[in-house]
C-alpha cells in the first residue's frame, strides 16, 4: 500500500476517532438526510443508547424491509447507531454483525451491546462489533455467503479501494442477498487536489465516485443494475468548503444492488407482471423495491425481467403472486436514460422511470 493510501486512511481514522466528538463538529451537511424514517425505524432509534446517536455520522437511509430472522452485515458500523436499530428489527433469531476501523467508534457500539438486549427484551445479544477494514472482510473471518443482507452509511466513499469493497460485499453475500446503502457521490470525477484534502476526504465529499464510475463499477464487481432507492441533493453550506468544490454537485443515494447471477444490462420486457400481497411487515398497503417501482397491494403491475428476478429469486418471493415467465421477450422497455439518474437540484420527481 503507497504512502498516499496509508496517510488518508490515517486520516479518516483520526478525523472520526479524534476530531469529530459529535455531529455538531460536521462542517457539511454530507453526514445528515432530510428523509424522516419510516415509524418503526423512529420506535426503534427512540431506544439507541444517546452516546451511540451523538457519535452517528450517516448520509441517508440505510434500513430496508423485510429483516425477521436475517443475518445482516454493517460495514463501518462506526458508534453502532444502524446496527442497534437493525438488531431490534430482526428480532432475536436474527443477528448483525458490525466492522469498523476506529477504535473510539467500537468502543463506544460495544460497550452499550448489553443495554440494547435488555432494551428490546432479548436473553443475550445479537451484535457483535469486529475491528477491522471493510476491504479486507476476510482478515476479520468473515466467510462465503454468510449473510442475507449488507448494510452501510457513508462509509464506502471514505474507503481507499471502493472496488474491494464491492468484491467482498458480493462474497460474503448470500445468493439472492442485498448490499442495502446509502452514500455520497457526484456529477464528474473528484480532482486529486480535492482528493487529498483531509477536510473534504473526512467529510464524505472528496471521497465519492463519479455516479457513472459507480455504476460500472457495481456490475465489474457482481452487482448488475444497481437501483436507486432515494437520492437527494447535497447542500454545501459552509462558505469555505462550497469554494473549494466550485460547481461540483453531490447526492446523498441509497442504492440496493442484488446478489443475482444473469440479470440483464437493461430493462428488457418479457411481459411479465407481479400483484404485491401486503404481507411485508411494515408495508401493508405498497412496497417500494426502488425509486421507479412502488407496488400498492393487490394491484397487477408489469415489471422487466430485472425487476422480476429481484422479486422472485429474493427474501421477498413470498410476498408476490408472479404472472409470466421468460419464454417471449418483447424488446426493451422505453426511457432507459444515462443522464444522472437522482433526484435534480431543482426538480425532486426524479429521473425516467426504466419499466
């Protein structure tokens, strides 16, 4: 590893271990989301010790649905706010396993472990918080697809080599498993002279892809056509911080990316169509899988073959009535776009849906 590589990954350690005591200390609002979570998620997060909330410095919403029983990985887990909250949602047959590299932040998630049990009425706890690189899953033993869901929030921008970290989400990930997140990324390529500044770096900016780069990078690393869940635009209020950046523009994003072999590069139409039977706990009435696909209940609605497969082959077959198969294909459905696909600055409807 270069002398480049090693003194920012020290500095990411020092500015989240040392520098930043609470989310006051922020210089941007990189760290926050405007979304307010879903009910439950509040329930939950009115429980989480207020030491592990003070130390929280995430970007979104990184909590999906459907999580009885699941074994989830958080990486960069940090104080251990998600990770209590996702502890209480699957229940105590689930568990949740947290890795981060700053010991200030592990301290302070493992030393409330046992409160949070007796918070949610369980025998023993469910979480466990490893110290270690979210690159390099396998130097903290973690094996080949050992867990349902991934979770992470703006962490893997702060990551030296957001590649590996793909590559290790895919192989801890089980078949028809989810890497859920949220994080930050940008209109163009960060300059190297943002790049290195420790400020920006820390604070989530100068650390985020290029949205396109992402993009390509997902499917190098196993994960074909990543979905936008929500996406908001950045607000950079601090006057010296927007002056470095110039015209650069940043959204926060939550993506899910599904562990499935085969999906397609497009929205392809085999004529298929699924009815949402409201039985996903905390989504009785609609499900959104994405940004573009909201299923009220009982309501026939056409889908792409991607779209299908992320249904049928998923913890969440269950929950659907499938109508179709592959056997016809129709050609592709319209409005797969490749202008920047999140939320605009001035318009939130959000970009063309793709089916």
């Amino acid at each position: 590893m270069d002398d480049t590589v090693n003194t920012r990954r020290a500095a990411v350690q020092d500015y989240y271990g040392q520098v930043l005591q609470g989310s006051d200390d922020l210089k941007t609002n990189a760290c926050c989301t405007t979304v307010s979570h879903p009910r439950h998620v509040r329930e939950a997060l009115s429980q989480v010790h207020d030491e592990v909330l003070m130390k929280y410095y995430g970007c979104g919403l990184a909590i999906p649905d459907q999580l009885d029983g699941m074994r989830v990985l958080d990486l960069g887990s940090g104080s251990g706010r998600d990770a209590y909250v996702v502890a209480r949602l699957v229940g105590d047959q689930g568990s949740v396993v947290g890795i981060d590299m700053t010991p200030e932040q592990l301290a302070v998630a493992r030393r409330h472990e046992a409160y949070h049990a007796e918070q949610w009425g369980y025998a023993q706890p469910n979480t466990q918080f490893l110290e270690g690189d979210i690159e390099r899953l396998d130097a903290v033993g973690l094996a080949d697809a050992d867990f349902d869901i991934i979770i992470s929030n703006c962490v893997i921008n702060l990551a030296m080599d957001k590649a590996a970290v793909l590559r290790e989400a895919h192989r801890v990930l089980k078949p028809g498993g989810e890497l859920y997140f949220s994080d930050i990324y940008a209109d163009r390529r960060i300059p190297d002279t943002l790049v290195n500044d420790p400020v920006l770096y820390g604070e989530c900016l100068s650390g985020a892809l290029y949205w396109n780069d992402f993009h390509h990078l997902a499917k190098r690393n196993g994960f074909d056509d990543p979905r936008i869940v929500h996406s908001e635009p950045l607000e950079i209020l601090n006057e010296a911080v927007s002056e470095k950046l110039g015209d650069i523009r940043f959204w926060s994003v939550t993506y899910r990316l599904f562990k499935l072999e085969g999906l397609e590069p497009a929205c392809e139409d085999y004529g298929q169509a699924v009815k949402y039977l409201g039985s996903i706990e905390h989504c009785a009435a609609a499900f959104d899988l994405d940004a573009h696909h909201h299923f009220p209940t009982g309501k026939i609605m056409p889908v792409c073959g991607n779209t299908w497969r992320m249904l049928a082959d998923t913890r969440f077959a269950e929950h659907f009535e499938f109508i179709g198969d592959f056997s016809t294909h129709y050609g592709i459905f319209p409005d797969c776009g490749t202008d920047v696909p999140y939320a605009s600055q001035t318009d939130a409807s959000g970009a063309a849906a793709c089916c």
